[in-house]
C-alpha cells in the first residue's frame, strides 16, 4: 500500500547516466567544483513516474499496478540542483525516464528469462 498521494516531486536520474557523470568528474577532477550535481533539473510527480513506468510496461505487453492513497505527503523543501557547474559543461543526463523504465523493465525481464 502507498504511503502518499503521489503528489510528491522528485528528480530522477537513470544509474548509465549517474555512472557517466561520474566517469566524467574523475577524468576531470581537476576542473571541477567541489560539489557537482549529477541531477536533470526536471521535477516529476510520482504519480507522473507511476505513468511512465505503467506505459514503458504497457509497450512491453506486461502489466504494472501503482496506486496511492488520499494521504498528501508532508511538505518538503526543493532544493534547486546546480546545473551551471562544470560538471553540466561536459556532461548531461542522455536517458529520458521513459527509455530509463523501458530499459529497465526489458532487462528485468531478461533476467527472469535466464532465471527459468
């Protein structure tokens, strides 16, 4: 059961492209800020997130069930990443959320596969 309204907003970051800032800020240790945001300054709803992960199974002929409750999130406060730093210069996010839940799923289900 969830805990919230889904209402709550939140950035996501796909785990190739996380692994890619990071690649960059190591090769590039020298030119960069002391603090980096490895962010894609878009805020989405979890109800939003729910949809897209809903539609990417969907496209897969699979099903996926979210659901929330009438119980809002308590307020949180929305920090703005910094994406004028010098980690943005040389890198940016390339895995929209909706091929990140496609890809996702697609290697969930290969996984599966091989486990059978």
């Amino acid at each position: 059961a969830s805990l919230t309204d889904g209402n709550e907003e939140r950035q996501f970051v796909h785990a190739d492209d996380a692994a890619a800032a990071l690649g960059v800020a190591m090769e590039r240790h020298w030119d960069m800020d002391s603090v980096s945001d490895v962010s894609t300054g878009v805020w989405v709803t979890m109800k939003d997130a729910a949809q897209v992960l809903r539609d990417a199974a969907a496209s897969l002929n699979q099903r996926c069930d979210v659901s929330f409750n009438d119980k809002a999130s308590p307020p949180r406060e929305r920090l703005a990443p910094n994406l004028d730093g010098k980690l943005h210069v040389h890198w940016q996010p390339a895995i929209s959320l909706e091929e990140g839940c496609r890809k996702l799923l697609e290697e969930y289900t290969e996984k599966k596969k091989d486990e059978l």
